[in-house]
C-alpha cells in the first residue's frame, strides 16, 4: 500500500496525469474534437469521390452530345420537350412523386 501511496505521489506521475488529462478533455484539439473532425474529414471525402464520379459521368455523357447525334436528338426530347414537325408530345406526370413530394 505504501509503494502505491508512493507511486501516486510522484511529482512526475502527478504531472504527467495532469497532463494527459489536460490534452484529452480540456485542450482545443481534446480527443473528441478530433473524433469529430475526423468524421466530417470522412464525410467530405465521400463527397469528393461522389462528386468526381459524377464528373466523369458528366464528362463521357457531353462527349456522347457532342459525338452522337441520335444521342443529342434524344437529350433535347427528354429534357427539352423538343419535338418534329408534326409530332405531338404528351407529358405524363407520375402521380407518385406529386404525393411524396406534398408528404
């Protein structure tokens, strides 16, 4: 009991309690401040891979406009409602978004 009275007592021990202490809870960059910017570090880097991802798909979907044009007569009837001469073009509104979307 005396060594572990002894031990506890220590002048170093104390300080290096104090200061261990000191950085895990008390300091500007504590232990769980870290945790936490290490979680949103994670977050943005799915963001980033998410967002490169959607770039090249990007990418390759305006070299398929600019190269095909089966494929920009398509874009510009999907997206823009464009139409030939003669033709008549019915928009279909899908009733279950309407009722997700007012939800």
């Amino acid at each position: 009991m005396k060594k572990v009275l002894k031990v506890v007592t220590n002048k170093y021990f104390i300080a290096v309690v104090i200061f261990v202490s000191w950085t895990l809870f008390f300091d500007q960059n504590d232990w769980f401040s870290l945790q936490q910017r290490q979680k949103e570090l994670n977050g943005v880097k799915g963001n980033i891979r998410y967002l490169n991802t959607e770039i090249t798909r990007m990418n390759t979907e305006r070299n398929n406009l600019l190269t095909n044009p089966q494929k920009l007569e398509q874009y510009a009837r999907e997206n823009y409602r464009m139409k030939h001469d003669g033709e008549d073009v019915y928009v279909i509104d899908d009733v279950s978004e309407n009722n997700n979307a007012a939800k």
